[in-house]
C-alpha cells in the first residue's frame, strides 16, 4: 500500500511497482479529491486521510496485516495510520517523510528559505488554485503534459489544501501517545544533494545546509519511533526518492516480502 506526497498522483509510483507487481500485490490510490477520486465532506486532515484509508482498505477486503508505504506527506499520513490502526500494519516504510516535528523547519534561523517556504504561502497559493476553472488550470502547466498528467493538475479539487491542517495534524499526533512497536524503515534524502536545488534558486548556502541538517535530524527521530526502526540513506538522491533511486525503495520492499510482511 502506497499513500503519496501532498499533490502527488500515483502514476509517479507506476514504473517502480511494475518492477514489483508479477511477484507482489501492490496498492495505489488518489486520496480523496485527488485524480478520479471523489471529493470528501471530511476535513483534510491525516486522521480523515487515515478513515477513509481504512474504509477503502475494508471495501477491498484487503488481507491485514501489510506492509505500508508513504513518502512526504503521504509518510505523516502513514504514521496516523499506523497509530490508529497498528494491528493493520506489519512494517511501516516511510520514505523522506514528514515529521510531526516539521515546524521546526522554520525556526532555524534561515529567514531567506523561510520566505521561499512558509507554509501561509502555500496555503494561499492552493487557495487560490482551488477556485480556478478547468481551463484556467491549463493555461498554468506546460503544453507538452502527458493528458493524465494533465487531467490530474487541471481539477481545482485537488487544491482542497491539505496544507491548512498539516500542522493542526502534526500537533494531533503529537498527542496521541506512543508509536506501536512495529519494522519502521526510514528512506532518507541524501543531504549534500537536496541542498543544491536551494542554492540555485537563490538561498544562501548556509541556510540551505542548515535546513538539510535539520531534515536529516528529523529523519533520524522518525527511525526511533520504534525498537525496530532503521534508517537508510539514498545517496544521490533529492526529496524524489522513488523517481532518483527507485532501486532503493524497490530493496526495502524486496526486504519487507522476505520478511513475510507482504500479503
């Protein structure tokens, strides 16, 4: 089971899972609002993205337990999952996940990144998206866009801003007392690389390193969430694990299935 990054379609994870799927059964899936999939009354919060996992899941008649996968923010969501329903869960693999702690990002002292990132940004900019028309959305994306891609970036439900309640959620979890001791595998970006991007953009090297620091720290707690948690770094690789080190992620899996945590 794969849960994606905020504003991720699943096709990004096709190439990867085909490496995969003659031998395993895999699950990809559009949140709610995402691609095909219809809006919800819910809010979008990680406990709503959690339920409406869970009801999906039940609806499949999915076996439990099984191995689940998230990258970014889709990884905060996986964690709510995990705490919610444990005894669904036999091996949690978080690939450059969000940390609940991510607001620490912001008070490190780097006030040029803070600017190119603050989260109120990218609020706004959602909302605005959000109530743009189809045609509208077109006109913001290149011409040569594959026309699921397509399809995906031009419906304003996307927009319906997960970001809003990204640290309304982090501070939720924060709550909810501890992790179930489970295999955690953390797939980490490698610092040196996703620092660059910063810096051509225009962020001072200082900041830019010192934020990835901060992120590889993160990364590190997140792989103590259980007894059983190990942490990997991709080397090579940006935020983009599964499109910049697909081997990668396809080893840990390959790990998971030996261990018997795939259904």
């Amino acid at each position: 089971m794969i849960e994606t990054g905020i504003g991720c379609p699943y096709y990004e994870w096709r190439s990867l899972c085909e490496h995969l799927a003659s031998d395993y059964r895999i699950l990809l899936y559009h949140r709610q609002g995402y691609g095909k999939s219809p809006e919800s009354i819910r809010p979008r919060d990680t406990i709503s993205i959690s339920v409406e996992l869970h009801e999906l899941l039940l609806s499949l008649e999915v076996n439990f337990p099984f191995t689940l996968l998230g990258h970014s923010y889709g990884g905060l969501c996986a964690q709510h999952f995990t705490r919610l329903f444990p005894h669904l869960v036999k091996h949690l693999i978080l690939v450059d996940s969000t940390s609940k702690n991510f607001m620490t990002l912001y008070e490190l002292g780097t006030p040029v990144l803070n600017s190119y990132i603050a989260l109120e940004q990218m609020i706004e900019a959602n909302k605005v998206r959000s109530t743009k028309t189809q045609a509208e959305l077109t006109n913001e994306i290149p011409s040569d866009t594959v026309e699921e891609m397509k399809a995906f970036l031009t419906s304003p439900l996307l927009y319906q801003d997960e970001f809003s309640l990204w640290e309304h959620s982090s501070e939720t979890m924060k709550k909810s007392g501890p992790f179930p001791d489970l295999p955690l595998t953390i797939i980490a970006r490698a610092p040196e690389v996703s620092a660059l991007p910063f810096i051509k953009h225009g962020i001072p090297a200082e900041e830019a390193y010192r934020y990835e620091q901060r992120w590889h720290e993160l990364q590190q707690e997140l792989s103590r969430l259980s007894k059983k948690g190990e942490m990997v770094i991709a080397k090579g690789s940006d935020h983009e694990i599964h499109l910049d080190r697909p081997d990668q992620v396809i080893e840990c899996l390959l790990k998971s299935k030996k261990s018997g945590a795939w259904t």
